[in-house]
C-alpha cells in the first residue's frame, strides 16, 4: 500500500514513530524527512528536523509572517498567531535532543509581550530544555524602528531583566547567541541583558545590531563574535578577553574607535588578541579620513596568530592595517580596499600566503603603486590567487601600461584607454581572465582630439602570446569615433583569443559580426563557441 492511502491518524502515527526512532536511536534528524514529506499536515515539521531543532514564530499582524501552503498554523494568543514544531518535538519526546532554538517575532505591539508569547510556548512542553546550545532570536517591528516604542524608566528595565531571567531559566546551556531585528531601545538593551544572563558560559555572539549590556559586564569565555553594526552610529561592543577570541568578524564599522573598545584602559597602548585566527573587517559607507585627532593612532594592535585576513570596503584609513602586527603566513588574505590602503599593505611583509583574493580600486596615477603591491602578493601565493583591479579615473595609453602585470586576473577600466593599450595590458598580463573596457579610444593615441578610424592592427599583438582572456568587454564613445573603428576592434580581439567564451561589446552592429563569424569559423573555429552580446537598443530593435 502507497503511504499516501494511509488514513491521516495512522499516518501520523508512522511519522512519530519514526521520528522518535531516527532521533533517540540514529541520531539523525534529516533522514526523517522522508517520511515527514508525505503528510501534508506536518509537512511544514520537517524544515527545523535538518538541523535538529525547534522554532516558534510569532506574529500579531499579517505583516512579517511568512507562510506557505504547507504552513500550520497553531492556535495562539488571541491577538496573534503562532507557527511551531513543538507538538512535535513534544510528540516523540525530543526536548533533551533539541540543540537549536530559533525564535522570530514580527510584532506591532510590545516587543516583551510578544517574546512572552514564544516563551509560553517554550514552557508549554518542557520548563528547562538542557541540550539547547545555540539560540536565534529574530524580533521585528511590523512598522520598522519607533524609537523606544514607548520603554523607559525603572518599570521598563525590570520588565526586561524579568524577560531575560526567563529565558535564561528555560534555556540554561546556551552556548552561541543569534541577534537580529529592528534596532528599537528595548530590542538592544533586552539582548544586552540575555547576552549578560550567558557571560561566563557564551562562546559565540552574532549580532546585526549594537547592545546595550550593564557597566562592566564582560564576556570572558567568547571565542567567536561577530557585529553587523548596520546603519548605526554606536561602536557599543561588549567587553570580551581578547585572549579567547578565535574569530572576529565586524562588518559596517562606523569609526575608527571600535579599536579603542579592545584596549585594556582607556590609557593601554596596545591591545593583543593573542590567540585570533580569523579577523574580518568592513568599514559603513561614509567613513573617510576625519581628524587625526578622531582616529586611535597610538594603539598597536597585535595579531600573532591570525591565519586569515579579510578587509572590506576600507578606502582612506585602517587602523588595523596601518598598526597592526601580523604573522609573516597567512591561509588566506581577502583584501578590498583602494590604492591608499594597498600602500599601508606594503609594509606587512608576508613571506608566504596560501589564497589571496584582492580587489583593488585605483586611478591612472595611482596604478603604478598598486601593481607592484598586487605582484609582490602573488609572489608569495602558493595556492590561488584571485585580484581584480578597478582603474576608475583617468587616462591610459601603451606607455602607462608598458608594465608588470602578472598578478592581475580581472581588469575594470573605466577611464579613458587607447586600443594600443588595451592590447599592450593582454599581452603583459598572462593571468589575465575578464577584462572591461568602458571608454575605449579608438583613434590609437589614448586622446579625445581625433575621431580617425583604427588602423588595421594585424601585428599589434605578438603572433604566439598565450591569451586566457574568457570575458570581454567594450564600450566606446560612439558620437567620437565611427563604428567601423568598433567592428574592426571586435574582431581582431575575438581573432586572437582562443578561449574566449563571452564578448560584450557596445554599439556594435550584430549582422557585421555574424558576417565575420561565418567567413572565419573554418579557419577560426573558435569563433563559433564565442557568445557574442550587443549592448544597445538601437541596434536590438533594428
């Protein structure tokens, strides 16, 4: 008989068992879907099984609540609803196995009373679940961020220590904490005290807002933190004992004081994270060179056994590169940041590093300091290098570029460059993979001062140079130079790269491209694996 026939009683009663027995037995959550996806009912019960955990998910308003077809929805309070596994887990007796809770709120009403609701449900089938390790609390405001939403004073605070001294109570193993949500008053200083209620057992704190913990509090036993700081203007971090930190990760950095929030004192000198492996960094849009007054240009910051590095988004200063003492390998340096920041990288010295991936922005006067660093990099990557390079300014022709290139695998160019440049960089960058041209000069001198067609280039490029170029693209200045000029370079570059697999190329007419395709595709059967785009509704609509 198909499990399908079964009469739904019976059916469930195959899914409990199974489950108890996959759980208790095997140990292993995931192969229970199987059965739990041909019952509809409990369909929805298999998503938290793969990871063996739990979830309750509240709303008080249709907005925010995600539900599909195969969604239950379980009676709850009267002025919302409420989405859960718990019958289940309470079903096949699984409250000593949970080891992940995962509590979302989307709410219009008081955030505390909202988070006593999924509480409730918590209570409901068990008053301690002792194996919960790992806890993701997500709460929302249906309406987004209304300040305080109306929390203050002494009655506020105790309402939420009483909030954070529940959750404690139910779910006293915690060991990794889960943040998220709008970033009202009450929302950051009720994870501050849940964050406080774990300070001497947590190990991982991920964070996408800033908390609010008591004077003091610190998390000495934390490994692993991680802050998104968002939008925010607060560098409020918890303390921690940099000495147990292994990984830290702070994305959105509003100012360059966060460094200050590590230092032990406000008149310490330098701060140690003696034993961090993993350090990852990224700076909020906006933040630029201020005063030298503003930035914590006196504090060392030491990093002895980092093995890897990852900078985002840092474009005039980093403390962290600019004061910081590394190890001389590295596994991996994930590095995006200007011409300015490649510079203070220069005086890190690495002897040996076993993936880069650098992504560096520069302008025409700065190119020639930045392609040293880059190879000097490469140099020194024993496993994969990955380094794309913007060049966003400017002007290039074939003396600018008569350089060394090798450490370069993707080119943007968005300032000006002739063809003879062009064709000097493929051939002097053999690690070349995408290249973007966006302002093509098609007159051969790198000038805007002549819209003369190109001269046919058959020996521009050396006759047996090795071209890996997979991804083209070209733009030119149409009302500048004449679309003869454009076609004839498509087709000398989609001549003389063998590998290529995409060209884009910008106002260019596709029938005389089709035409040279069809002429040359004996001779060239490379042609024919080409996919050739045209960028231009002129000519899409012709």
């Amino acid at each position: 008989m198909n499990l399908h026939d079964l009469p739904e009683d019976i059916l469930i009663c195959i899914i409990k068992a199974t489950a108890h027995a996959y759980i208790h037995e095997a140990g292993r959550w995931g192969s229970s879907l199987t059965l739990l996806a041909v019952c509809r009912t409990w369909r929805q019960l298999g998503r938290p099984l793969i990871y063996g955990g739990l979830y309750v998910h509240y709303s008080d308003s249709d907005v925010g609540i995600r539900t599909t077809d195969d969604d239950v929805v379980i009676d709850g309070p009267a002025s919302g609803r409420l989405m859960t596994n718990a019958d289940l887990v309470a079903a096949v007796g699984a409250v000593d196995h949970v080891k992940y809770i995962d509590i979302a709120i989307s709410c219009i009403a008081e955030p505390l009373q909202a988070l006593g609701h999924a509480l409730d449900v918590l209570e409901g089938v068990s008053h301690r679940w002792p194996a919960a390790r790992k806890v993701a609390l997500d709460i929302h405001h249906a309406e987004g961020d209304q300040g305080s939403h109306g929390i203050g004073g002494a009655r506020c605070e105790a309402s939420i220590q009483q909030t954070a001294s529940r959750f404690a109570s139910l779910l006293p193993s915690v060991r990794r904490l889960i943040f998220d949500g709008h970033p009202l008053l009450v929302t950051k200083t009720l994870y501050g005290r849940l964050a406080s209620a774990y300070a001497s057992q947590l190990q991982s704190l991920d964070s996408k807002l800033t908390m609010v913990l008591p004077d003091g509090q610190a998390l000495v036993n934390l490994s692993v933190l991680s802050i998104d700081f968002g939008s925010g203007r607060s560098c409020l971090i918890p303390r921690v004992a940099t000495d147990a930190l292994g990984s830290l990760s702070l994305s959105g950095i509003p100012d360059y004081d966060v460094w200050l929030s590590f230092a032990d004192g406000p008149h310490a000198t330098e701060a140690v994270f003696a034993n961090l492996k993993h350090l990852s960094i990224s700076y909020g849009f906006g933040v630029f060179d201020g005063a030298e007054s503003a930035r914590p240009s006196h504090i060392k910051l030491a990093f002895p056994r980092l093995k890897s590095l990852t900078i985002k988004n840092v474009y005039s200063h980093c403390p962290v590169i600019a004061h910081g003492v590394f190890p001389l390998q590295l596994d991996l340096l994930d590095a995006e940041c200007s011409s300015a920041i490649f510079g203070l990288l220069g005086r890190v010295r690495f002897r040996a590093i076993r993936k880069t991936v650098i992504s560096a922005i520069c302008d025409d006067a700065t190119l020639l300091g930045v392609l040293p660093e880059i190879s000097r990099i490469a140099a020194v990557t024993s496993s994969s290098i990955t380094s794309k390079l913007s060049v966003i300014s400017g002007q290039l022709d074939a003396r600018d570029v008569n350089v060394d290139w090798r450490g370069i695998s993707a080119l943007h160019i968005l300032a000006s460059a002739s063809f003879p440049a062009v064709l000097t960089i493929i051939a002097r960058a053999p690690m070349l993979r995408e290249l973007m041209v966006h302002d093509l000069m098609l007159d051969g001198t790198g000038t805007h001062d002549t819209a003369q067609p190109l001269a046919d280039p058959q020996h521009a490029l050396p006759p047996c140079i090795d071209v890996k170029l997979t991804h083209l693209l070209l733009s030119y200045r149409r009302h500048m130079f004449p679309v003869e000029s454009a076609v004839a370079a498509v087709r000398y570059l989609a001549l003389h790269m063998p590998l290529l697999k995409r060209l884009t190329a910008w106002y260019v007419p596709p029938a005389a491209i089709s035409e040279f395709v069809e002429e040359h595709s004996v001779r060239y059967p490379h042609l024919k694996n080409i996919e050739f785009v045209f960028e231009d509704a002129d000519w899409a609509s012709a």
